[in-house]
C-alpha cells in the first residue's frame, strides 16, 4: 500500500476504524518533523511489531515555552514524507494547528511530581503541552503501541504516568537513544548548530558518562557524582549548563544515594541552541 499523507482528523479516523476492524495491529510513531535517524529508530521498530503504522508529524505549539524556539523549529515535511515512504510507513498524520486546536483548549492533562524536575522546572507548561497532544494523538490514531525515544527520558516518563493513571489501552514502547559516532544525541535542532557550537556540543554526553562510570564503580552520593559531572560541563566556557541532575527511572526524581539504577540528565545552551540528553548508571 502506498503511503498516505493525511491532514483531516476525520479521514484518520476513517483508515483507524477500517484496521480495527480488521484486527490489524496498529503503531503510532508521534514526532515534531525533521526527521532524523532517531526516529527512523523508532518507526522501524513499529514497522516490525505493527501491521499499521502512522507516523504523526506536528510541531505543537502548546509544548513551546519560548515564542522563538517555536518559530525556529525546523520544519520539513516534504522530505519526511519520503523518509517515512522509504520506511514503509501507511499513514503520515500531519495535522495543521487549526485542525488540532479549532478552538482554545479548555481541558487538558495536567501532570504532577514526574514533571517538577529537570525540563519540566525550566520549561513551564512544557508536559503539559507534550501530555495533551500526546493524549490527542491516541485519542485520533488508537494505536495498540505507541513507539518514543529514551532520548527524552522524561517525557517517557510523563507518558507512561499519563496511561496508567488515565487507563489509556496502549502499550507505550522506549526506544534506546541514537547517538552521532561522537556521542552526540540526534535531535532536530542539531541542525541550528554552527560547526563550532556542534564541536562542543559533545560535552554534555561526556559529562553524563563520567556520572555512569562513577555509579558503575559503586560511587553512592549522587551529590559528588553530580559535582563530578558539572565539573566536566564547566570546564567548556562556550556551554552553559542549565540543569545536570541523578534521578530514579520512573518517578524522575532527585536521588541522594544510589540504591539502584538512576538516570543522569542533563541540558545545556550551546549558543541560542539548548540541547538535552541523560543515560541509564546501573550501580554494581
Ligand atoms: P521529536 O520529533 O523531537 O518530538 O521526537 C519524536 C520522538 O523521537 C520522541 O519520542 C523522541 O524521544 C524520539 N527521539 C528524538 N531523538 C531521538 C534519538 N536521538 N534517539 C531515539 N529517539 C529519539
């Protein structure tokens, strides 16, 4: 079947409701656009276990706390239409702002405890955002699996909280984070980079891999492997760290000693550009 690009709620639904009827597995693969191979991860692997799979494609202003980054963000949906072609994706749901927000929402998922730290302290509103359109999307598409990338470690988070207290009848898939051959995360503002600001750029992963070896050797007080990590960002005068934290998997809380697997996150400015990552540190 070839790939079809759909816009209207509405003809989604329509092609949903056929291959529920038809008992067809279905996999939804939400994104911004700009696709890179980070989410061809993630669709391949829908494509696997999935006999459907929608691919979304909308830059959701709802999760934007800074007007800039917004209208920054890079948008190129003719070429993901090819990425997604070539991956033997069925549906592209690219839905336009008026199609997805007719009016001002006046409900919306509010998120708790998983969303005070990290991102979710620097950027106001942020899960709300992400929760909402998320909840949207499985509302529309009613995917059996929904795919999302380790990358974004607390937006997983998020997201599992939100189906299980909401009873929402998906399986929510994680997908490792896929790096650049210098450790680099991928992440479609990459591409605001400037060649000097990407040499850089790097510092973050590093910071979060001496946190790793530091739990891997059996260090227990988060309070010195998170120093030990700043150290590494700070040592790197053209980045700016905005948060480098030790936190439990699930409940993305702040951790004072390491008990059992942790996640070190961190995010950064590299210029007007902000980039995020963490890792999984499994003490011995
Ligand atoms: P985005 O388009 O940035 O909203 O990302 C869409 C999905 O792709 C999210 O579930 C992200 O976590 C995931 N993703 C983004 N970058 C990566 C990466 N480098 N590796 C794996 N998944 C990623």
């Amino acid at each position: 079947m070839p790939l079809e690009v759909i816009a209207s709620i509405p003809a989604v639904r329509d092609r949903v409701a056929e291959a529920r009827r038809a008992s067809r597995r279905i996999g939804l693969v939400p994104t911004m656009g700009a696709l890179h191979a980070g989410h061809t991860r993630l669709i391949e692997r829908a494509r696997a276990e999935c006999d459907v799979v929608i691919v979304s494609i909308f830059v959701n202003p709802l999760q934007f706390d800074r007007p800039e980054d917004l209208q920054k963000y890079p948008r190129s949906l003719q070429s993901d239409v090819e990425v997604c072609s070539a991956l033997g994706v069925d549906i592209v749901f690219a839905p336009s702002v008026a199609e997805m927000y007719p009016a001002p929402l006046d409900c919306v998922v509010d998120v708790g405890r998983v969303a005070e730290h990290l991102c979710g302290r620097f950027r106001p509103g942020h899960f709300r955002g992400v929760a909402t359109v998320v909840m949207k999307l499985l509302q529309i598409a009613q995917p059996d699996r929904a795919y999302f990338g380790e990358k974004d470690a607390q937006q997983l988070a998020v997201i599992r909280r939100m189906v299980a207290d909401l009873n929402v009848p998906v399986e929510i898939v994680p997908v490792p984070t896929v790096r650049e051959a210098d450790g680099l995360a991928l992440s479609s503002r990459n591409q605001r980079l400037l060649p000097g600001e990407r040499r850089v750029a790097t510092v973050l992963y590093e910071a979060l891999q001496v946190a790793r070896a530091q739990v891997v050797e059996g260090v227990r007080d988060a309070a010195n492997i998170r120093q030990a990590a700043k150290d590494v960002v700070d040592r790197e005068p053209a980045v700016r760290l905005e948060y480098l934290e030790i936190v439990d998997p699930r409940e993305m809380q702040p951790v004072e000693r390491i008990e059992g697997p942790v996640i070190a996150a961190g995010a950064i400015w590299v210029g007007a550009t902000r980039l995020i990552d963490n890792v999984i540190c499994v003490p011995p």
